[in-house]
C-alpha cells in the first residue's frame, strides 16, 4: 500500500497517463475528481493538468472557480494558480490554448452534449490550434487505489457505520411496530453521533418481504415478528463513503430463513477468499456466484458481487461477471452476494475491504452471523 499522497502526487500520477496517451493537458470538470487532484470541495469549479509540468513546477496547471469560492480555494489549493471566473471551464480552454496546448484531453463521460459543443466553441475561437480528444475514466483509473490516508478515513467510516448498528440493536431500536422509514432514520442519527457527516446514500431499510427487494426505499412498512429486516448503510466522513448490509431476523427464524443465510454467508465468504492482487474481477464474482448457483438459486443473484468505494458510493472497480480487468494492491472494495426470494424475503451480507499482499483488510467489523432479535 502506498503513502498518504498530495494533490500534486496525485495530478504527477495523472500527467504519467497523458503522456502515454499522447494528450498535451486534461481539463478536469467532475468536481469529485476536482476534489481527489487539488482538494477543492466547492460546488463550482474545474482543472486543467498539463503534461509537460511537473510536481515541482506547475506553472501552467490551474484551477478556475468563481467569486463565491475565493477565500476557500485560496485556502484549499495553495499550491496551484487560481482563475477566477464567472464560468469556470471555458476559460481554461481558452488559457490551454493560448499556452500552446494542441490536443486537449477531457472527461468525456462527464461533460453533456452541450457543454462539449460549448467547449468545441471556446476552442475553435481561441488563439492557437486546440483540438479536443475524448479522455474518459483517467482520474478515475487513479482513484481506484487507495493511499493510506484514504483508508484511514474509510475505516473510520466504517467504524461509525459498525457503532451506530450496535447502538441501534442494543437500544431495541429494531422491533415489531416501527416502520422501516424510524428505524433507517434511528441509524442515520446514529452514525452522526459517532462522527460521521452524514449518511453516506439513502439507508435502506426492508422488512418482510420487502427484503427480497435488493434496493427497497424505506417506506411506512411496519416491522412484524418473523420477518427479515435488511440494513443496507454506509457512513460518510470527510468525503469517503462506507458501504456495509446485515440481515437480521425479528424473533426465530424459519427453516428457510436460516437456509438462504447460510447460503449466502458461506457465498460472501468465498468472495472475500477470493480477493487476492491479480485476480480477475469476474472470477471473484464466479467464486460467490458459483455458490449459489450450486444451491439452485442463480436466478435469485441477480446483481454483480461488489465495486469499488471512496470519494463516491459506486465507483470503479467493477466486481461482476463483465467487469474488465483485475484486483490491484490497495483497492476498496465491497464483497455483497444476495438471494432474493419474491414474496417472501431476502438476505444480503456486504462488507468493505482493502486488498493487502496478504488477506483483505476487513473494514466493517459487525457480525455476519445470523443475529435475532427479541420481540
């Protein structure tokens, strides 16, 4: 696992990749990658990374925002000219331009229809011959890997998400007569007592045979002895996301219960065994699908085993069946197989992790044995 890096570290790692890709400079418009290149958190703003600078001399990259962010991106980003701006991206294309910039890369699985045809506009006009070139996904391919100041703030996500459940549980806060909209915003207080900012998505809450739904949004569903009661949450702590889901049952469970538990437990565990550098992401998802597809249950997973996690809830890696490429030393990951029984109910189990040279660094440290809860 690498150091904690800087924002320069960072866009250093990037002009590596413009270079192999033959692109003088990227123009960087999604702010979450705005965010992991500078530090920047304003709501407006945008990058522009030359290849031929360096971490020791960024002369030409900038970063452009407007009034309202002044003081802050002074504050911020200390270590990068600031352009202040009514808009923010134009007027980087037009300085790339004037500064001698021919093939200018940019996020184009961020920027609309318009915006590029905006962009083409400011580039045809401006002094010099810019053109611009489809550059997806490189700040992205960055993020993927996480530095050891990132997982930091993972794990105490993590760790809040872990505090605020136990609390929930300890305080009987799951019981018959709640709905599942009180018990989702119980937790979500919860995880803010424990420090985090907020949640980090909308926690699911599903009870019953609602459970068998893999993304029910809570509703004013009464919680009922019997049931499954499905917890998909994550807390968020200085941008970072945690991600975890626990099945619990309210009262004894059934036969059938505890048979689609342990399938997908076992399922899950084979996941994480599966989590070694170099492994290919659709083998890791076959490595738990197999399971279940074993027991006669395959059409009953229907979604991929996990993703990665960071600066955003869903973002690359992609651990499913068609997912393109492989496990790399210092991803986050979540591993989060599930069997979804229409009509009666449904189990998810889902950790996050960090892939170390030896085992996976286990993030979410709740139980995954089948808990029950008096009535």
């Amino acid at each position: 696992m690498s150091r904690s890096t800087s924002g320069a570290d960072r866009r250093e790692a990037l002009r590596e990749l413009l270079r192999v890709a033959e692109i003088d400079a990227l123009l960087v418009t999604n702010l979450i990658n705005v965010r992991y290149l500078t530090g920047f958190t304003g709501s407006n703003a945008a990058l522009v990374v030359h290849a031929s600078d360096s971490a020791s001399d960024e002369a030409r990259t900038r970063l452009a925002t407007d009034t309202r962010y002044t003081t802050q991106a002074a504050a911020q980003v200390p270590d990068l000219a600031v352009q202040v701006e009514r808009s923010s991206a134009p007027p980087l294309v037009t300085k790339a331009a004037e500064d001698g910039v021919a093939r200018l890369g940019f996020e184009s699985d961020h920027v609309t229809v318009d915006g590029h045809a905006r962009l083409t506009k400011v580039a045809a006009e401006a002094t010099g011959c810019t053109e611009l070139h489809r550059a997806p996904g490189m700040v992205q391919k960055l993020r993927q890997v996480k530095d050891e100041g990132e997982v930091a703030v993972l794990r105490a996500a993590c760790a809040a998400a872990d505090a605020a459940l136990a609390d929930l549980i300890a305080a009987g806060g799951i019981r018959p007569g709640r709905t599942e909209r009180e018990v989702g915003w119980d937790l979500e207080a919860r995880m803010r007592e424990h420090g985090a900012d907020g949640p980090s998505f909308e926690t699911i809450v599903a009870a019953g045979a609602n459970s068998a739904v893999p993304h029910h949004r809570p509703t004013d569903a009464v919680l009922a002895a019997g049931d499954f009661v499905k917890l998909d949450f994550g807390a968020l702590v200085a941008g970072y996301h945690s991600d975890m889901t626990r099945t619990l049952v309210l009262g004894e469970p059934a036969d059938w219960q505890r048979e689609i538990y342990e399938l997908v437990a076992t399922a899950q565990a084979a996941g994480r065994d599966a989590l070694a550098v170099g492994t290919g992401f659709g083998t890791i998802d076959a490595a738990a699908r197999d399971v279940i597809a074993a027991a006669g249950h395959a059409e009953h997973f229907g979604h991929g085993l996990g993703h990665g996690v960071g600066l955003e809830i869903h973002e690359a890696p992609s651990l499913s069946a068609t997912g393109p490429g492989e496990l790399q030393l210092g991803m986050a990951v979540t591993v989060e197989p599930g069997v979804y029984l229409a009509g009666r109910g449904g189990v998810r189990i889902e950790d996050t992790l960090v892939v170390r040279d030896g085992e996976p660094e286990l993030l979410t440290q709740t139980t995954k044995d089948l808990v029950t809860l008096p009535l």
